[in-house]
C-alpha cells in the first residue's frame, strides 16, 4: 500500500450500535459518465481469432489473482473477542499544524500510544476491571485483567466482552476458552461455577449459556478454562455480547485475573485458531491461485524493534506478543504465519512469502530506518530460518519446530518477495543485492520478486535474470486504459527479457481528473469510495493488458481486498463487512475478479484485427484445452454499444455462452441493502447473432464487462 495517512475518527471497539452509515448513491454520486481517455465508437472492429497456431500461444499466468488482505483481525481472523489478551490498543494518525509530517493525534490509551487498555469490556454487576501487570499470563502477555468482586456484592457479577463491533450470534458451535488465576486460596475454595454466554446487549435475552464446574482454582498458576456453546438460534442484529459470570454469594470479596478471553465461531474448512467461515468462503468463490504474505507495509513495521517478526507469531497464543501494527490497530498475531501457511494449503493455494529486507516506515511519513550493510546479516538469517520453518524437514531446526507446533509436512515455497515498496527508502540499492545473493545461494529454485525497480529517481535495481518486479498502482480510469500497452514489449524495452513482473497492488482509487494527481484527501465527488462499475470496467481493461502479456505478467492482485465498514483507513476495497455475514459486500471490482479467474484459459491465442482498432473496445482471447473451449472477454469503456464481430478458424457448437457484467448508471456500486445492484448476469445474444458456425456478430453495451465462452 502506499505511503499515505490519514486521519480518522477513532472507533471505539466496544462500539456496540449498529454498524455506521454508510454512502448511498443518493448521497454520493461521482460526477463522471465517461473516461477521458475513451474514443467514441465511430467504426466496427472485427477479430479472427486463430487456434490453429500453436506456437504462437502463450501460457496464461498460472498464477493470477491474489487475496492479500489488510484486515486480519475483527475481520478474516475469525476471533470474536476484541483486545482478548489486553496486549496493545489503536492509535489515529494525522497532521497538527506546524508540525511536519504526520505523528499520533490520538490514543485509546492516552498515556502510552498502542499500550494496553481495557477496551471492549464492561462490568456485569457490581463487579470492578482494572489492568495487572503483577500476575502475567506469560512472558508474551504481561498484562491482565484484574475482576475484583467487592465484599458486599450481590447477585450475578463477571464482566462483558463487546466484540468487534458486535457479534454474529447464529447457529453453530462456538468455542470458548480463556485462562483464570486466583488472588488466593479463600478465592479458589469458594468458587464452583462460571457461566459463560452469549447475550443482547439492547434486550435481556441470552441467547445460550453454558456452566463451566470449577474445583480448586489455582493461586499458584493459570488454569485454562473451555467450554462449547452449540446455539440454535439466530439473534436479529450483531449487538451480541460474550459474558463471563459467577454468583456472587461464591466470590464476594475475591479478586481474579484472567487474559487470553477467546470466543471462536466455526471457521473455514474447521481450520483450528482459522479464517471466518463466510469471508473465507468469498475469497475460494474468487477462484484465487495466490496468496502473498504476511502483508504489504505491515511487513517494515513502524519501526525497526516492532517490524514483522515470524518467530513471534508462532507457537502457543502465550507466547505471541504481537506488536503495533501499520493500519493504526494492534496486531494479535493470533493469525500468524503458520495461519497464513495453513490458509494456503486449505485454498490450495500458490505461497508468496514476503520477507522483512532491513527497512522501516516512519510514524511521522518520512523515511523510515534502515538496517546498514553490514548488519544486514541478521535480517538474511532471520529469512532463512523462516524459509527452513515453511519448508524445512523435521531433522532440521526450524523444520522441528514447526512440526512441533503440529504441522509436520512443509510448505513448498516457490516464491520469496523481498520487502514491500522499498523503492520508498534510499537504500534498497544495496539491500536488495545483499539479500537476493544470500538468499538465491541458500535457495536457487526459488523465484525472488524485487519491490523497486525504476521508481525512485536517485537510483534503479539492476533484476536479476529469472526474478520478478513487484509492481503497484492506484490511479484513474483514463490511467488504466492509456497504461493498455505498458506490458508490450516490457521486457525489451526496459533491458528485461528474463524477468516478468508482479502487479502486486492495483484499482481505481478516483474518478478522472483534470490532472490526472490522485488526491488522497478523498474529497467527495473525487473520489472512489466503492468500486463502481465505472471502477471495475478501467481494471477490467487492465487485466486484458495483462493477459495478452502472459510471458511478461505472471501474478496480479487487487488491492485492498478486505475493509470493515466500522474501521478502514483505505477506500475502495474489494470485499466490505461487518460482524453480519448478510452485511457483506461483494464489489463490481470483485465480480469482475471472479469473473476473468474463472475463464482464465491455458494459453492465449493470437488475435486479428481485420476492421477497427482497441478503443473503446479491448479484448483477449484465450483456449482452455481441458475444457476445448475458447474465452473471448470484451470490454467497452464507451457510453454507447459497440459493433463487433468475432471469427474463430474452427467451427463451434451452438451459440456461444456469455457473462457480462454492466448498468445503466456507471457509477453505480453495490452497498448494504443492495448487496446485488451489480452482479454478472448471463448475456443474451440476439438469434441472429451466429453469421455461421464459425462467427458471432454483437452489439456490445455501453460500458460493460463480457466473457463469450466458444466450445470447439
């Protein structure tokens, strides 16, 4: 992502209303029909497609379509339990005047920016929370809660966790879980009973509860506590909170501390400590091949001590300390990397590991610090010994370790990235080098992706034969269509041949402009809050440009993927949800995604233009041999229909089947209550539209996204 903040009202994250308003197309509309840089459709355009000519295809990227995500927790990470470990808290970032730069405007702790609260609890009678640091859970997890239950207490006492933003309560089998310590032996004797439950936070229900029996609890250490809550009933909202109770005629006057307070629902493939089920049944529905990871600026950290650190995120929850992250939340790392490696093998999907290369950001959005030379040596040690935990056999070190933490089979890796936008900084000319030789002699089979290439004007990063360039962009609709021959002969022209790149970040981020500057103010009228379908046809023109360039394009990933409609720092983004799966949306971005991967082909096919040329339509065509059928995907950026006609050397059978994805207004968008306003649909082609067996004659709609399927 790029080096952009932002300054944002800061959430609380025991907010327990529901989810905040959001933009509707009555109240925010862009004010563009069009895209400057589209011609008007003043002649018909007629393709011959050959498959006759087999040594002219190429191999599609077998590789496209990612799912990097920016929200792991309260979001993919299906944990339902907000600040369960009370190890840091959130941060907003933004400008005071006479100050350079940006800095921390505000805190959920004002006295130590990210230090630990107790947001997202409540007390349940007349009991009292407070934080400890006398009784820690671990070494990882220093502080606790403190639940104090006064000598003169009544009734049910306990405390309340918010969520994030409420709860999905629904039926499945939720599991919780959560470590307990007594003051002192009076406590530990008199206490035989913790409820816990799932409750309305508007309304008295509960909606299920469970006792867990309790005999002796320990004042000496913790004892960990679980219990399994199988609910049958759908509650009508997500202002459901998590309780923890005791009666008070059994603790009155006791004192207890308690931390890593888990409440899981059912996950995705029943992956222990895994992704919510719903949202990660959105992402396999992409049809996706990759995923990179951990993560873009998450990766450098905000300093050099708090950048992503593999071995911290692995083992025991205990022992995870987590750490401030980039997108002014705290990181759990409850979602670590064997999580990530995991996530992978549950969507057979292709790895990406991004690796930590020796660079920072800077809080303040300057540039951050860097690892001198020759110290680089423990950043190329620490990636190897996480190259040997992913892919190591149990006789080696790391290998152990992670079969160990119960994963004995290793993670092939066949792709390693070195950083993450570190044309940023001023000294991943000699880094990158550095690592890239002392990793490619540990590791020669693996493809090594650089972050810079020609971006930053003091220096360029000579690639090495055989590695990738990760390449990012956010920009306007016109810059998508004028950039529609960028990969054409890339690699000759750049001095390039053996390397092929990596469109590791793209999407339209504004509506075109009068200079072409995106503005990161996002002012209303300007910019793109949610993808439209005026978004998603520039992308769509995009991704044809990287499909015709098989040989030079092999990965491609929008970006962002994931925002929560409560917390976001970066508009637009592919997926949008709350604590509701029914509140999810699923942009026009991501239907044209899920679109072109699922008609991706095998190889590209040669493609004549006998009448017309690219502009306003752009098109591709591809063979999927398994399936002997030939994908044409067509694109129109204009306002009115286009004439085409489309001839391929072999007949086919039938009319062909189509998907097309199209509106009347362009700058419509799917939004909560309209999840659907923008969906494929299937294409209805006119009877005469089949000249014979071997052409199709269509009027193709004003600024529509289509997929003809030819089956040979």
């Amino acid at each position: 992502m790029l080096r952009i903040h932002f300054v944002a009202a800061l959430l609380s994250l025991f907010t327990t209303h529901e989810a905040h308003a959001q933009l509707l197309p009555s109240q925010y509309n862009a004010p563009k029909d069009y895209i400057n840089f589209t011609r008007e459709a003043s002649e018909n355009v007629a393709l011959q497609i050959s498959t006759a000519q087999t040594a002219a295809r190429n191999d599609t990227g077998e590789l496209q379509r990612d799912r990097s995500t920016r929200t792991i927790s309260g979001g993919l990470y299906a944990e339902l339990i907000v600040n369960r470990a009370f190890q840091g808290s959130g941060v907003v970032l933004g400008t005071e005047p006479d100050y350079p730069g940006t800095e921390i405007i505000s805190s959920e702790n004002p006295d130590v920016p990210f230090g630990p609260t107790l947001t997202g609890y409540g007390a349940i009678g007349d009991a009292q929370l407070s934080l400890d640091v006398l009784h820690p859970l671990s070494d990882a997890l220093p502080t606790v809660m403190q639940l104090s239950i006064p000598a003169n207490a009544t009734g049910e006492v306990g405390f309340v966790n918010y969520g994030y933003w409420g709860m999905d309560v629904s039926p499945q089998t939720y599991n919780a879980s959560f470590f307990m310590l007594s003051d002192g032996p009076m406590d530990a004797t008199n206490l035989t009973n913790i409820n816990v439950s799932l409750r309305s936070n508007l309304t008295n229900d509960i909606w299920l509860t469970n006792s867990i029996s309790v005999q002796n609890l320990s004042d000496f250490s913790y004892t960990q506590f679980a219990s399994q809550l199988v609910n049958n009933v759908t509650a009508p909202n997500s202002n459901n909170t998590f309780a923890l109770t005791m009666n008070a005629s059994e603790v009155a006057g006791s004192t207890f501390y308690l931390s890593l307070i888990s409440l899981f629902p059912e996950t995705y493939a029943g992956t222990a400590n895994g992704l919510r089920k719903d949202l990660g049944q959105d992402i396999k529905s992409l049809n996706p091949k990759f995923l990179r990871f951990p993560g873009g600026n998450n990766l450098e950290g905000y300093s050099i001590a708090q950048r992503f650190k593999w071995d911290e995120t692995i083992g025991p929850l205990t022992d995870r300390p987590g750490r401030p992250g980039d997108w002014e939340y705290y990181n759990s790392d409850g979602f670590g990397l064997l999580e990530l490696l995991e996530w992978t093998e549950d969507m057979d999907l292709e790895r990406v590991l991004a690796v930590y290369a020796g660079y920072s950001l800077s809080i303040n959005g300057s540039e951050g610090a860097s690892y001198p030379e020759s110290a680089l040596g423990e950043v190329l040690q620490s990636a190897l010994d996480e190259l040997e935990y992913c892919m190591g056999e149990t006789n080696t070190t790391y290998g152990a370790l992670r079969a160990a933490h119960g994963h004995p089979e290793p993670f092939q890796i066949n792709y390693v990235e070195i950083g993450n936008e570190d044309f940023f900084s001023s000294t991943y000319n000699y880094r990158f080098p550095y690592l890239y030789n002392g990793l490619k002699a540990a590791y020669p089979n693996i493809t090594y992706i650089s972050t810079g290439f020609n971006e930053n004007a003091d220096y360029n990063i000579s690639l090495p034969a055989g590695s990738m360039w990760d390449y990012h962009t956010y920009s306007e609709p016109s810059f998508f269509l004028s950039s529609f021959n960028f990969f054409d002969n890339w690699q000759q022209a750049t001095g390039n041949e053996d390397v092929t790149i990596f469109v590791g970040e793209y999407s339209v981020f504004q509506v075109d402009t009068p200079t072409g500057v995106n503005n990161f103010s996002d002012p209303v009228g300007t910019h793109i809050f949610f993808p439209e379908l005026l978004s998603a046809v520039a992308e769509a023109v995009y991704l044809i440009a990287m499909e015709r360039n098989p040989n030079v394009v092999r990965m491609s990933s929008y970006a962002p993927s994931f925002g929560n409609f409560n917390w976001y720092n970066w508009t637009p983004n592919l997926i949008s949800f709350d604590a509701l799966p029914n509140n999810t949306v699923l942009s026009t971005s991501y239907y044209l995604q899920s679109l072109f991967a699922h008609y991706r082909g095998t190889q590209t096919l040669p493609v004549t233009n006998s009448e017309g040329d690219f502009n306003p339509l752009f098109w591709v065509a591809t063979i999927d041999v398994p399936m002997n059928a030939v994908y044409v995907k067509v694109v129109n950026t204009g306002n009115t229909t286009a004439p085409l006609s489309i001839e391929l050397d072999v007949p086919f059978m039938g009319m062909p089947n189509g998907t097309i994805i199209t509106n009347p207004d362009v700058n419509g968008f799917n939004y909560r209550g309209n999840q659907t306003a923008i969906t494929p649909q299937p294409i209805a082609l006119p009877g005469n539209a089949t000249v014979n067996d071997r052409m199709v004659v269509w009027d193709v709609p004003a600024f529509s996204i289509s997929v003809l399927q030819f089956d040979i």
